[in-house]
C-alpha cells in the first residue's frame, strides 16, 4: 500500500463514528455486518475522493 493510500485509509478510519466503532465490537452478527459495511463504504468514499484530489492536481500539472 502506498503511504498515500495508507494515510488515506488510517484518516477515514479515525475519523469513524461512535456507534460505527461500537457496533464493530458487538455479539449481533448483523449489528457488526451493517457496521463492517459501513465503515469499508466510508473507506471507498474517502479513496474516491483522494483519487479524484490527485487527478485534479495531475490536471493542473500538465496545464
């Protein structure tokens, strides 16, 4: 993993809500799927975003 994507991922990480962190720790399998979920969509979203930050960088680059 590279540093960016490394640093990415950590930050959407931290940044996880309260009842995302708790439920990660439930005994309800679906109260800890739904969170599991949840937090991997907040980790797509945020490379995503960086992805589309460095493309913007690029772009503005070569101009």
């Amino acid at each position: 993993m590279t540093d960016s994507l490394s640093r990415t991922v950590t930050e959407a990480i931290s940044r996880a809500p309260a009842w995302i962190r708790s439920d990660l720790q439930a005994k309800d399998i679906l109260v800890r799927i739904r969170a599991e979920e949840s937090l991997a969509a907040r980790i797509v979203d945020a490379i995503l975003k960086a992805r589309g930050a460095e493309a913007t960088i690029a772009d503005d680059d070569q101009n």
